[in-house]
C-alpha cells in the first residue's frame, strides 16, 4: 500500500486521492504511517497558497477529511482532529477561514 499512494497520487492528483480516502477508512494511527506521503501530495496542492498558515491548515483539512467518519464537513472534520491533537486548536474556526479564503 505505501508504494501504491504515491503513484496514485502523482497521476490522479485531487479526486483520486479524496475518492481514495473513502476506499481506504483511515484512521489516526494510518494516517500517521503515511504523513510523508500525504506532505509530498500536499506540497503539490498547496503550491499555490501563498501564506504559510493556509499551507498548515490545508494540510488539517486534508487530515480531517481522510479521518474516518461519514460526514466531512467541517464541524465533524474538526471534532475528529481536535480529538487526536487533545484540543490544542480551535479546529473549526481555521478550517472553515482556510476554506472561506481558499475559495
């Protein structure tokens, strides 16, 4: 599986990758496996974003969104990453800014 993502990523980039996430029901300690690969997809992403703080917090988004868990907006997306990280952010207020000037 480690040698499949990167080339699943490369050649379908975004859709593939989120389609994927759905296939694969990740969950934290998963996730945590394959943080390089995720970091090297999201430098590709995140190329565009000009501020370091909307590179942080597309990287949460993305995290949020492969966490296991039917609904992925950005209310239960938060709650999932605030339960790993111990309440250390207000996930849903920088999630929904990342998104409101990503757009």
């Amino acid at each position: 599986m480690k040698q499949l993502l990167p080339l699943v990523l490369l050649r379908y980039r975004t859709c593939a990758f989120l389609q994927l996430s759905y296939i694969l029901e990740i969950d934290a300690r998963k996730l945590a496996k394959h943080k390089n690969d995720l970091t090297a997809f999201l430098d590709q992403v995140a190329a565009s974003l000009a501020h370091p703080r909307r590179r942080r917090w597309c990287e949460c988004y993305f995290r949020g969104f492969l966490l296991d868990g039917q609904c992925k907006s950005v209310e239960p997306m938060a709650a999932r990453l605030q339960a790993i990280e111990q309440g250390k952010n207000d996930y849903e207020q920088a999630l929904q800014q990342f998104l409101n000037q990503s757009s």
